[in-house]
C-alpha cells in the first residue's frame, strides 16, 4: 500500500523527457511541504529507497529531487536517516525577503457586491503588512488592459475583478508572463488557467431552483444573464441539473435572458432595473400561467419581477414564487421578502479569500493555478413559500 505522500504524487512518465521525473517528484513534493497543512518542522519525509519503490522509479530519480529540496533549504539529509522537513525557516526567509505589493483591479466598481468583496482585500491587506492598491476601470477596455499589463515597477500581484471582453484573457496572460501573481476574483476567464476565488455559484443555482420544484412541483424559470460572465453559465448549469432531476428537458422556454449585457449593467445607475422589469413583463404576458416559479440570477434582477407582478397585478409569494442570489440587503426589506442564496460567511469573505490565495502565490505556497469555491446556503423568505407557509412554520 503507497503511503499518503505516495498517492499524492502523480508522474507523467510518456513525458519525463519534457519534464524530467526528478523535477516532477521535486516540484510535487514541493508544494506538499509548503502547504498549509501536511507538514511540520521535523517531520521526515519516506526514505529513497521506499519512495522509488512506490512510485516504480529508479532510487536515483528520488534521490536527485531529494537533492534539490535540500538546496532550497526545504530539508535537511541526515545520514542513514529520510529528508527531515525545514519548512519554518525557509517561510520566515521568503517574508523577509519579499515586498509584497497588490493591485485590485475592477471592473464593477458601482455596485455593493465590489464594496463588500474590496473590503474584505484590505482588511487582509492590513492584517498581512501588504501595499494595496485600488484601480477601477469600468467598462473601459484600454484602461483595463493598460491596468493589468503595466501595474507598476513594484507590483508583485493582481486581484482582478474582469469582464469577459476580447484582450482581457490576453492581457492576464501578459501580466502572468511578467512573473505578476494574479488571482481572478467571483469568475473565470475562458482560455486563460489562472486562480480564482468564487462562490458556488452552481450549488447557488441547484439549490434554489430545487427548492421551488419542491415547494410546487411545477417548472422553474431561470431569469437573469446567460452567456457570460463565468458565474451566469454556472447559474444556468445548477438551473438545469435541478430541472433534469425533475424529469423536465425541453429548457429552452423556460430560460429567459434578460437581454443586457454585464458592460451595460456596468454603467446602468438603476442596475438593470428598467430592463429587468420590461423583460418579466413580456415573461408574465407571453407565459399565461396560474402560478409561476422564477430563479433569478440575482437580487437585482429579482427585483424586475417583483415591479413587474406589481404593474401586471400579481402578488408576490400567491401568484409568483421567486428566489434570487446574493441576499442583497434590500432582500428582506421587500413588503414580501425574498428568498435568496446568501454567500457564506459574507461577499466580504470573497475578496478575503481571494487576497489569501494570493498572498500564498506570492510567499510560494501555491506555485499552480487553483480554483477555490466558497460555500453557499438558501435563505427562504416568503417570496418562495407563500404567507400562509411562513405562519404554519412560525407557528
């Protein structure tokens, strides 16, 4: 049976003359002893001759990525003893020798989920001694890519908060080929692997739509942007694995794109109000239904449908059930308020999380693209229940 560090070590042995298999197992053992959880001071790592057995190597491969470890200062070759692991002093090294200096950059600095999620970069900004830095840009193409490309001579890393738009992969790729650390904040970037910090977006979607399946057993819009960002496609992903799961397939009539595009909500003063509202409109007039159960992409969007059941008089929590994302402040503060998907612990922990990662990419604890997702959880309110389910349950 390979021991727990043996598993963790997977050898690309077609490729070992592009990668040699020392630099493998060396890069590999590597991140295990930087890690955050897997190594001490003073733990020992497998002997040579174990470890070449378990992982089918000659006993040459592990001792030549032994060898280099030790270089590094990572752990230290006792004679007739395994590489005893130094992991403190090489860390408390790197800190002293590093000046770490990070740039947010926004795309999507009108609204309160850029607030929250900035806020939770400076205050791990504070906490670690970090220079920081706050470059909003809109919906501006050239001023994005400007930002990202050319930071400034001490910028050693990057949260980015980007829209999905022609250049903007590239320009990523041109700031990670200068050695900047980047760490994409709530999205992913098509054709780029980079890290990212996001909410479970799809978990987000599953729950909230299988809860109105649950509730009236009856299909459930998805209202709300489809194509991009990142975050949208893992809405309608999570929409329709929950569909699926209730024998529902044909789709296509039941997602309604609201029609706007993230570079207008940008810009938009009322966040997509007006449009929202004008879309849910045609919704209710195209779909003649005595009941109608929505998941909207977000709060905001959730708001259209409830002007629009105003205008169309249709009550909220009778005649249409609705759950957003987000669990904006104003979503308990509707005269019916609305159930939403709320980001755990809080947007704040977003940016926080997003700084953390990459405050590890810049120390070195991290050397490969990861994409951490943060938990989530259905706060159900009266929009998704009706009145009369929240005083048989308050009773």
């Amino acid at each position: 049976m390979p021991s727990d560090l043996a598993k963790t070590i997977n050898l690309d042995k077609d490729g070992g003359k592009a990668v040699p298999l020392y630099e493998q197992i060396r890069h590999q053992l590597r991140d295990s002893i930087l890690s955050q959880d897997r190594f001490h001071d003073g733990d020992q790592l497998p002997s040579i001759s174990l470890l070449a057995r378990e992982l089918g190597v000659n006993y040459r491969t592990i001792k030549a990525a032994y060898n280099l470890l030790a270089k590094e200062g990572l752990v230290t070759i006792e004679p007739n003893k395994a590489a005893i692991v130094r992991r403190k002093d090489v860390l408390a090294a790197w800190k002293a020798s590093q000046k770490l200096s990070v740039s947010f950059v926004s795309c999507r600095h009108g609204d309160g989920y850029f607030v929250a999620a900035s806020e939770g970069v400076r205050k791990f900004a504070q906490d670690h001694d970090i220079e920081y830095s706050m470059v909003e840009v809109g919906s501006n193409p050239d001023r994005f890519i400007e930002a990202v490309t050319n930071p400034g001579p001490d910028r050693n890393g990057m949260l980015i908060l980007p829209l999905e738009r022609p250049g903007y992969a590239a320009a990523v790729r041109q700031a990670l080929e200068k050695d900047i650390k980047v760490v994409l904040i709530d999205r992913t970037l098509p054709g780029i692997d980079v890290s990212s910090v996001e909410s479970d977006h799809f978990t987000g979607a599953y729950l909230a739509t299988n809860h109105l399946l649950k509730e009236h057993g009856c299909p459930v819009y998805y209202f709300g942007l489809t194509g991009k960002p990142s975050s949208c496609r893992e809405w309608v992903h999570g929409w329709s694995q929950a569909m699926y799961g209730y024998n529902y397939c044909d789709l296509d009539s039941y997602c309604i794109d609201i029609g706007i595009s993230e570079e207008e909500l940008t810009e938009a003063t009322d966040n997509g109000l007006a449009n929202d509202t004008q879309i849910a409109v045609k919704l209710f007039n195209t779909h003649k239904q005595k009941k109608y159960c929505i998941y909207a992409g977000n709060d905001f969007a959730a708001r259209g449908i409830y002007a629009a059941a105003d205008i169309l008089g249709l009550k909220i929590g009778q005649d249409v059930f609705v759950v957003g994302y987000n669990d904006m402040p104003f979503a308990s503060r509707f005269d019916v308020p609305l159930s939403s998907i709320a980001q755990l612990p809080s947007v704040e922990a977003v940016g926080y999380e997003a700084a953390k990662l990459l405050y590890e990419h810049m120390l070195g604890l991290v050397q490969r693209p990861v994409r951490r997702l943060l938990p989530v959880e259905l706060k159900v309110r009266q929009s998704s229940i009706g009145i009369t389910s929240v005083q048989n349950l308050q009773d």
